[in-house]
C-alpha cells in the first residue's frame, strides 16, 4: 500500500527502535483520505468473501472501521 507507506515516511515519528509513532494521522488526528485508501485495500484484499460485519478493539480502530464498512456497504 504505497499511499500509507509515504504517509509513514513524511509523518511517523520514530520514539525508539521498536516504536513507530502514527498518532498525527490515525489515532488523535484522523486523516479521512489515508483510512479511505487503507479502507479499500481492506475491501481488495477480501474480495469475493461476503464480509456483513466489521470488528474492531476501541484503541485506534474505530475510524478506519467505519470507513471500511461504508466502503463494503
């Protein structure tokens, strides 16, 4: 997925080794363009799976799953 990957690059924040940071785009700050493009390849990868409901955790995950269920209707 080539878009998230250059949003990682130009907007993650290494902390430490281990740790990407990506709250400027996913978790405090939704950027509505990255979770519809991240939301389709969801859509790509899954085709021809019938897919009626979408889970996710709290953390993080609510926005791109609401956008992804928009996406599959």
């Amino acid at each position: 997925m080539l878009e998230l990957k250059e949003k990682i690059l130009s907007d993650g924040e290494i902390i430490e080794p281990d740790i990407l940071k990506v709250d400027s785009f996913i978790n405090h700050q939704i950027d509505p363009k990255t979770y519809r493009s991240i939301a389709k390849e969801i859509k790509r990868r899954f085709m021809g799976e019938k897919i009626d409901k979408i889970l996710t955790i709290e953390a993080s995950g609510i926005g791109i799953a609401c956008i992804a269920a928009e996406i599959f209707d």
